[in-house]
C-alpha cells in the first residue's frame, strides 16, 4: 500500500524512537473538506494503532460540541481543543484550561460599539456568540459544514466573559493581524485560513495543550507524533518527536513537519501509518 513517492522527508532527522500518543488536527487532516467526513482508510488506521496500545488524541481549534458533529471514530484517548485552551481526557478529567483575559474582551467590544468593526465571536464550551454575519462567516460554516449562530447583543459579552472564554474567532485579513493583534496584549493568533484567526490565550496552543497533555500520561515528548495541515498546526509539529504534514497542506506547514504523506483524500493517514509501523 505505500507510496514511497508520496512520502517526504523533510529533515535529515531520522527517527529512532516508539509511538506511544499521537495528535490529530481535524479539519484538512482528519476531515476531509471535500467530502466533510473521515475516509475509510483513516477509520480504520486509527482503530488498528489503537488496538496496538497506541494512544490517540485529537488536537483542533474545535470546541468539543463541534467536534461531535464532525462524527468521528470513537477511538480517542483525550482532546486538546480551541487550540490548547481546553484539554481533557475521554473520561472528562480535564488537563489543562486557559481563558481570554476580561480585560481583552471588554477592549474588543469597545471597538466593536465604535468604528472598529468586523465579524467577531466568543468561543465558550456552551455557545459560540456571534456579533454579526458575512460572506466570510457564512463561507467558513459551509467549509466546515457547521450552522453559524445568529447574532448576539454585545452587552452580553462581558456577562460571558465572566464565565470563562477559551477563545475568539476574528473575521480580519493576515494584513489586518498584526495593527489590530498590538491592541490585545493577552491574547496571540493563530490562523489556518485568509478568512479568519482562531486568537487564543498568549499562554496556551496546540503545543502547550500537547506537552500538558503528555507531561499528565507519563509520556515523553520525543514518542509522540501530530498530523496537520494549516497554520495553526505548525507549533505542534515543531513540539512532538515527528511532525507529519498533509500532502494537502499549506507550504510552510509541508516545511515544518518532518514526514509529508498524501492529502486526506487519497488515504494520507493510512500511508503514513503504514509508513511508520504504526499498523
């Protein structure tokens, strides 16, 4: 079944070491965005490492109530969510938590009450609320293929700030970033897409949720491996023993990761399983 010449290495790294836990993006690396479902040879990839005593984890920008509907396997050990800001085990132990700080929120919504406006929301475990929708919002719920929530009244937002925010969606362009991110000293972005960035805790991420998630297990860092394909799956590739991006991945993703296997939609999970004796 391998493919030699689909799978790339990156580095002159070679890898001596055993799998014990691996991390998965979802969306472009799980989840294919053509078909919005796991393929078949990645269904059963997973189950079969999994049988084998590895352990799996699913590594995403999601909230858990998306991740849900997304209809996944259900082989997985934990789930490092919104970008490591909320980490938890199957059991429902959690592992790690971070919020937004008020005082970031309470600044976003003051501009938003001013001339600085653009399509914003805050990411709870119960409710995604939304200030209002556009082509790029709407573009985003169909890729996704999530139901975007109806707008909220911005007076409710420092409510729920007080109960905790792990993260904000900001519909800005990467030219936008960096003038509108100075404003908001708690707070970094990430992004995986032109349309939006996931903006985060500074002291959270996908590698921080990792390395907490590992350090809990009594796993070492260099026997773990992640999959991704977008840009906020980079710090994680850099964190674990191998990085392996998606044949569909972006190019600076591709470079980071030490192994590039096929897209999702031509059996890439498997082939890297395959690849790595994973199976």
């Amino acid at each position: 079944m391998t493919n030699s010449r689909t799978l790339v290495r990156n580095q002159e790294k070679t890898i001596h070491t055993v799998i014990k836990a691996i991390f998965f993006d979802v969306d472009g690396t799980l989840l294919s965005f053509r078909t919005h479902r796991v393929p078949d040879s990645a269904v059963e990839a997973l189950q079969r490492a999994h049988e084998k005593g590895v352990k799996l984890f699913i590594a995403s920008g999601r909230r858990k109530a998306d991740i849900d509907q997304a209809h996944l396997p259900d082989v997985f050990d934990g789930y490092v969510t919104l970008n490591g800001s909320r980490c938890f085990l199957s059991d429902g132990t959690v592992v790690f938590e971070r919020f937004i700080d008020r005082e970031d929120i309470e600044t976003l919504v003051a501009w938003q009450e001013t001339s600085q406006v653009f399509p914003c929301a805050l990411v709870t475990q119960e409710k995604l609320h939304l200030n209002f929708t556009d082509e790029n919002v709407a573009l985003l719920g169909r890729q996704l293929n999530l139901e975007m929530p109806p707008a909220d009244d911005l007076q409710e937002w420092i409510a729920v700030a007080r109960s905790g925010v792990s993260q904000m969606l900001w519909f800005i362009s990467p030219q936008q970033q960096a003038e509108v991110m100075a404003h908001f000293p708690h707070c970094r972005m990430v992004r995986w897409s032109p349309l939006f960035g996931d903006v985060i805790p500074e002291s959270a991420g996908k590698d921080v949720g990792i390395a907490r998630m590992v350090n809990y297990l009594g796993i070492r860092l260099e026997d773990t491996m992640a999959f991704g394909d977008g840009g906020n799956d980079i710090a994680m590739l850099h964190a674990v023993g191998t990085g392996v991006a998606m044949g569909n991945a972006a190019p600076e993703v591709r470079r980071a990761a030490d192994f590039v296997t096929t897209p999702v939609d031509e059996d890439g999970i498997a082939l890297a399983f395959e690849h790595f004796d994973l199976l």
